[in-house]
C-alpha cells in the first residue's frame, strides 16, 4: 500500500494532539484498504483551523472546505456519489461554533458520513480563545476575565440530535482511536467521533486525559446510561456510547430513477409539451 | 367591436384557491388556442389579506398582463372596492350577493350556493371557473371534465357547485365582445419562469438542487421535488442557505451538475460560499430570483435591486458569469446555457431574475432544439494535478469514485490559496501563478460565451431603451402600442462589448425596477452611454402596458 503521508511540510506543535488523530486515522484507512476498500473511494473534507492541516497531511482527495462548512460539503459528496465514503474533519470551534447547525442536521438525517471532531477545547490555530467545548472560566485572549459560558458536551448533543453512532476517543491512545474510527467509518449512518485531544500551546491536557480517562467496558444498553457516562464529572469515558441502525438519509431521499444522459433529456422534454 | 386582448381578474383572501383557478382558466384559453400571460399579486399570509391573480389572453402573443380588466371575479368586499375602478369599460364585475355595492357589480349567491352544496368547507374559487366558462361558451360538459381534473377533493360537490353557477351565468345571456377559438395551433402549455428554468437547466444535465425556501426562488425547489422520479433529479432543502451551498460545491467535487437558488437574502447568506466556488473552481449554478429589499424587504413582490449584489457576489478577486433572462423561452435557454458555461470554465455562474419572471405564468413552447449536448471531459493522466496550470485558466477535471481514478490520484479542492496538487500555499510566487490562472478564465469565459446570444435587440423605434431581465417583458407589450428600439444585454458579466457597440456613448433612456438607477450606471460604466431619462419603479409591481407607454412618451419629450 502507498504513504498516506504527501510531502507538505507538517507544522503542528511538537507534541499536538493531532499526530495521534493522523496516526489512527492511517491506521484506519490502511485497515480499510487491506479489508478490500479502494482508497480513491474514500474522500475527506475539512473546516479550518488546526485540525484542517491534516487535509494537507494525508494523501487522500477531498475537499478543504470553508470554516464550519466541512461537514455540510461531506453531506453534498455523498449525495452526490452514495458509493463514496467521507470522512470529516472538524475543530470545536469549527464544527459545534460555526458550522453547528450542519453537524445537528447531519446527525438528525442520518446522513452516511463520517465526523472526526478534534476536541482541543479551544481556538488553537487563532491563538487560543475559548472554543464551544471550552470549560467555565477558561481563560484566553477573548475571554481574559474567564470563559462564562458552560460548554456544550459533544457527546450527549450529538446523541440527542440522532446520530445513530457516537463515540469518544483520545489522541494518545491510538490503536484504541483507530479501532473507533473504522468502527465510525464502516457504520452504516451518520457516525461522530469526539477525539480528546491536548493543545501544547494553549491547553495542555495530557496529564488530566492521562489520568482520569477510562475505557467504557462495552457500549452502554441505553441512551440514559450512555448519557450518564458520558457526563461523567470524574472520568471521560472512551469507546462506542452508541451504535444504532436507522435508514439512512440518501436511500430515503434520492431518486432511484435511472439518470438520463443529454438525448434522453431532449426527447423527455419533447414528449413533455 | 371585438377585443383583441381580454383580461380576467380574480380577487379574494389568501387560501380560497385564487391563483388555483387562475391557471385553470388561463390553462382553458390556452386549449382554446389562445395566448396567456398570468401574474399573481399575492402577500406573504397564508389566510386572509388580499390577493388577486390575473389572467389576460389573446389570439397574439403576451409579454404581460393588462390592468384594466374586462372581467372581474370578487370573492369578498375588499377585492369589489379595489377593483371596480380597474374594470375596464364595458367590463363585467362578478360577486357574491352580499358583496355588491351597487348595480355595477352583477351578484351571484355564492356564498348561499357553497353552504348548499358542501356539507362543510366548499370550493369557493370554482364559481369563477364556471362564470369564466359560461361567458366564454365553453360547453358545461368541458367545464366539468376540467373541474374533475383539477379539482379531486370533494368531486361531486365541486361539479354541482359550479354547474349550478355555470346555469345561472349562462342565463344572464351575457355579451363580451371577446371569443376565445382560433384556429391556429399555439404552444400549448402553461410555465412559470421558474419552472422554465428548472427545466433549463436540468436539459443540460443538472442532478442536484440544493435549496431553502425563499420567495419567490422557492418554487424551482418545489418543482424539481415533486419532479424528482421522472426526471432522476435531486432536490434537497437544506437546513439553511449555508448548508444549500455548501452541499452544492460538495456535489461538484463528485462530479454532479449542482444547482442552487434563492432570493437577495438567501445570497447575502451564500456569499462566502459562492467564493470558495470561485476559489475551489466549482462549476455551480446559482439562481438569484430578486423581490424588492433591504433584507426582508417585501417578500411577494418584484424588483431589480440586485444588479450591483449579482455582479459582485463573494468576496475576493476570481471570475463570475451573470446573465438575466429577458423572456421565458430564455429562461430555459438560459438556465441551461450557464450550466454549461460554468461547467467549461469551471466557475460559479448567476442566473439573475426577478420575481415577475420566476412566478408568472404564459404558454411557452420549449425551445428544445436550441439546447446544445452537455459534456464533461475526464482528465486521464497518470500525474493529475488538480489546479495544473493552463493558457486557458481552465484546469483538467476528475473526479472519485467514478471508476476511473487509481489509488494514485489524489483529486484536492482547497478552499486556501493553492500549489498545482490542490495543497495549500501561502508561497508568493505561488499566489500569483495560481490568481493570474484564475484571472486567465474571465477571457476564457467572455470567448465561450460569445456563442450564445448575449444581447437581444426588439423593435426598430427612434428611441432606444435599455433593460434588463423581465422589464423587457414590459416593455415589449407597451412596444405594441408605442415604437421603439428595446435593447436587452442577456448578458452582464462577461459584458458583451462588441455586441453593444453600436451603442456607445448613445443617448438613451433606461428603464429598471430600483428606486436608483443602478442598471443606468452600470451602462455609464461599460458604454458611457448619456441617459436621457431614468424611468424607475420600486413599488414592488411590475407596468402594464399604458402605463410605460406613458413614462416613455414623457421621458422623450423632456
């Protein structure tokens, strides 16, 4: 199998969270192809910010779309061919700050994609502000007095807007990542990953995520359980919190008419008067 | 003597299937070989208010409809107060009996006749479909069959309704001084430009349709969606304006003929989209169907105000394409031209209307043999470079997942200032290569474009007139009454020139639907032309024929 790796130059922070999600995620595709997937079946798309370099990084076609907008484009894609796989990159800021209402209406279709959320807890590419997943009182160049929002919980949100898979990563933990995202990719639906993941720069996790996460010991029977752990004030649970099956949007909403090629549209349009 | 154009107006609140019986009356002239043009005056309610639709109809070919009617339909007191003073002279002024306010006005007991036929509810509306059919002797059976047709719910009450109005009309004996029939063979079917441009732009191989509902661009989407089994298309209504576009640059990147579509609003919204179109070099379709605004603005009603908003829509420096259809047949035409323009150049393309062409109605023959066969060239080499650099601007497509792509091709649409591979830059020598390839396409595009035809020029008057868009409708009804030159750019970005030229630094009078005369400043700009007089209309209605007859014969007198 080729590199995943183009030869952009990587300008991620020494020791940045995204090195394990762009790890996990060559781990996922090279499974994929070894499983019998061909690679130019599979797209990406990205918002902005940190997390979009990694469209830069890996080798594979895609769109790097606007700001918020990745998953919104990831949806177009795959209506547009339902025989592609997409796969979205976003940041917090970027796919539950901008682009919000495209990951609540992506997860409310049950649209065939895949969303990788980088959970950094802040704006790292714009030096740090605080970002939707950022906690009370977090301190950056737009919140110097403190962050006095509460922030949203991916995981719980996206549940509750529909998403029939939903599942909670950490960068440092890679195989573990990589196990969840093919888990995501393969499913049949919307899937949302929310992957922990450590800012050097502006928030340093690592020693938190270290030691106060846990893998949940199989996926929980109910969404009140999957809740609950998923709000754990202690622990942030990692693994699958749901796996559902549901018809998904494009079977439902496409046409299943045969497209009719230029000669075929003419001599409709001449019957049609 | 015998009228040559005969006009019927229907007047009542919101939801009593006004505009409804509207078509199907237009949809009878029409089988009786007659002509038509209907517009709708509605308000943004659903109950309630006042809305009218009018119908004219003539043995010649209609630009617009009249506003003198020579039959009106009332269905409450406050259509019999607004419209007695249009009726034309001799005109017939139908209402329910409770309705009438004096002996101009002919009652009928609509309202005792609905409560005796309809165990509840009832079809009001109908009545107007049987006064139009008795007056126009169309035989009773027709009437029914074309009320059994259109009308499914409660079938057996409708009928005995509207033949029981039918009987009472014909009684009166009533003379018009119009006959619908003619021999001649006219094109038989009713479209509103919307659905000319739907059709359009589907001729040239659109797939998807991308669309939240706004006035008065919401019908394409409504169209395509219940079209979507016969004509294998997609119509998506999206979460929002963002979403709409977004999905349809994504659509794109597939290797799918996208379109979307909405009014001033929804663009405002769309701006940052429709550049990374011009950035990502996505050949997308838009379709802008302009009411008056800002913001808001009047939901309902028509206007040009968008012309400048057209022409500079996104932000940043890449190639647009604007044009405005002039008369139905272009908006199929049109619609189809631009899908495939944006697709050999690869760049975002505007179909700029107004509400007067999108949600009007008049019997078109598709103009199927003008159409050219689409077809999108598949790049093959081996080393594809997504943004490879070219003389023409226009870089090789390819696109995932069709099949013929290897493990090797790595396909990239970057939103960011880009290399050749599709990989983001911010290398100075790279943003300059890859802008003046960008910019390389305006004369790409301006050389494609000159295959279509970008100017339309009527009538051979002393006076010329420059328009836009459906205000050259207008003018074309108020050209049978007054002779002028109308001349109509179709075609606004690329801009074209050569065509034009005759009319260089020409004294001229430009007539447009914006409170500013910004059509006459665009012309100033391109032709530095001398504007004799600006006549303006902002009132959200369009001009009937008299009236522009009028603004021209002063406009040239001044």
């Amino acid at each position: 199998m080729r590199s995943l790796i183009s030869k952009k130059e990587n300008t991620w922070c020494v020791g940045c969270g995204n090195f394990g999600i762009f790890s996990a995620v060559r781990k996922c595709l090279q499974k994929m192809v070894e499983e019998g997937h061909a690679l130019e079946d599979i797209v990406m798309t990205s918002g902005i910010g940190c997390h979009g370099k990694i469209f830069d990084y890996l080798d594979i076609s895609g769109l790097y779309g606007l700001h918020g907008r990745a998953v919104a484009t990831a949806q177009g894609i795959k209506l547009a061919n339902p025989k592609l796989r997409v796969i979205s990159f976003g940041g917090d800021g970027d796919s539950l700050g901008e682009g919000l209402e495209h990951t609540l209406f992506a997860a409310k279709r049950n649209m065939d994609v895949t969303l990788i959320l980088h959970n950094n807890g802040n704006y790292g590419l714009t030096t740090g502000q605080a970002s939707p997943l950022s906690n009370l009182g977090y301190k950056g160049l737009s919140t110097p007095q403190g962050n006095v929002e509460k922030p949203f919980n991916a995981v719980t949100l996206l549940m509750e807007a529909g998403a029939t898979f939903v599942a909670r990563g950490y960068s440092a933990k890679i195989d573990h990542l990589a196990d969840i995202l093919h888990k995501a990719v393969m499913h049949k639906g919307f899937s949302f990953v929310e992957v922990l993941q450590p800012c050097v720069s502006y928030l340093n996790t690592y020693q938190l995520f270290n030691q106060h996460t846990a893998l949940l010991p199989e996926t929980p029977a109910d969404t009140e359980t999957a809740r609950k752990l998923a709000r754990d004030p202690q622990t942030y649970y990692l693994g699958v919190f749901r796996e559902e099956q549901h018809r998904v949007y494009h079977e439902e909403v496409l046409s299943s008419t045969a497209v009719m090629n230029p000669s075929q549209r003419k001599q409709y349009l001449k019957d049609f008067q | 003597m015998s009228k040559q154009i005969y006009t019927v107006l229907i007047g009542g609140k919101a939801g009593e299937g006004i505009k409804k019986a509207a078509q199907v009356i237009a949809h009878l002239a029409i089988i009786h070989n007659n002509h038509v043009f209907q517009t709708d005056d509605y308000q943004s309610l659903i109950k309630g208010g006042h809305n009218f639709s009018v119908v004219s109809m003539s043995q010649q070919r209609l630009h617009n409809t009249y506003k003198s009617p020579d039959l009106v339909i009332s269905f409450d007191k406050r259509s019999v107060q607004r419209h007695e003073a249009e009726l034309s002279p001799g005109g017939l002024h139908f209402c329910d009996e409770a309705d009438a306010e004096s002996e101009k006005q002919i009652p009928l007991p609509i309202t005792k006749l609905v409560k005796q036929h309809y165990p509840e509810g009832g079809n009001m509306s109908l009545a107007s479909i049987a006064i139009f059919c008795a007056l126009m002797r169309i035989p009773e059976q027709h009437m029914k069959d074309t009320i059994s047709r259109e009308f499914k719910r409660n079938l057996n009450e409708n009928v005995s309704f509207a033949v029981e109005i039918y009987r009472l009309t014909s009684n009166m004996s009533l003379e018009l001084g119009f006959k619908l029939s003619l021999e001649q063979q006219i094109p038989a079917k009713l479209y509103t430009g919307n659905q000319l441009i739907a059709l359009g732009a589907w001729a040239a191989g659109l797939d998807c349709y991308f669309s939240y509902p706004m006035t008065p661009a919401s019908s394409i989407l409504h169209y395509l969606a219940l079209k979507r089994d016969k004509l294998a298309v997609s119509a998506v209504h999206t979460e929002s304006e963002l979403a709409a576009i977004n999905m349809a640059v994504g659509a794109c990147f597939a290797g799918k003929r996208a379109a979307v579509g909405s009014s001033g609003g929804g663009f405002a919204l769309m701006q940052e989209a429709f550049s990374m179109a011009g950035m990502v070099e996505a050949p997308l379709l838009c379709i802008l169907s302009s009411r008056p605004g800002p913001a808001t603005g009047v939901s309902t009603f028509t206007a040009q105000e968008d012309l400048y908003f057209a022409l500079n829509q996104g932000h940043g420096e890449f190639p647009r394409i604007v044009a405005s259809p002039d008369c139905f047949e272009r908006a199929f035409t049109l619609a189809s031209e631009l899908l495939n323009l944006a697709w050999a150049s690869q760049s975002p393309a505007i179909l700029l209307t107004e509400k007067h062409l999108s949600e009007s109605a008049t019997n078109v023959k598709l103009p199927v043999d003008d159409l050219e066969d689409f077809f999108t060239p598949i790049s093959d080499s081996e080393d594809y470079q997504r943004y490879q650099i070219t003389d023409s601007g226009v870089s090789p497509l390819k696109f995932p997942g069709k099949g013929n792509c290897s493990d090797s091709d790595v396909i990239k649409w970057n939103t960011n200032e880009h290399l050749e591979s599709g990989v983001r830059t911010d290398a100075a020598a790279a943003i300059v290569r890859m802008k003046d390839k960008r910019n390389r396409k305006q004369h790409t595009i301006n050389e494609l474009s000159k295959k279509y035809k970008r100017v339309e020029v009527y009538g051979n008057g002393e006076s010329i007139i420059f328009a836009y868009g459906s205000t050259a409708l207008e003018l074309r009804e108020a050209m049978k009454y007054h002779s002028f030159r109308l001349v109509v750019p179709v075609y606004l970005e690329p801009f074209p020139e050569e065509e034009l030229a005759e009319y260089r630094g020409k004294s001229v009078i430009v007539v447009e639907h914006s409170s500013q005369p910004n059509f006459a400043r665009f012309l100033k700009e391109k032709l530095e032309i001398k504007v004799k007089a600006n006549i303006l209309r902002y009132d959200g209605r369009h001009y009937s024929a008299d009236e522009l007859v009028e603004a021209i014969r002063e406009a040239e007198n001044a």
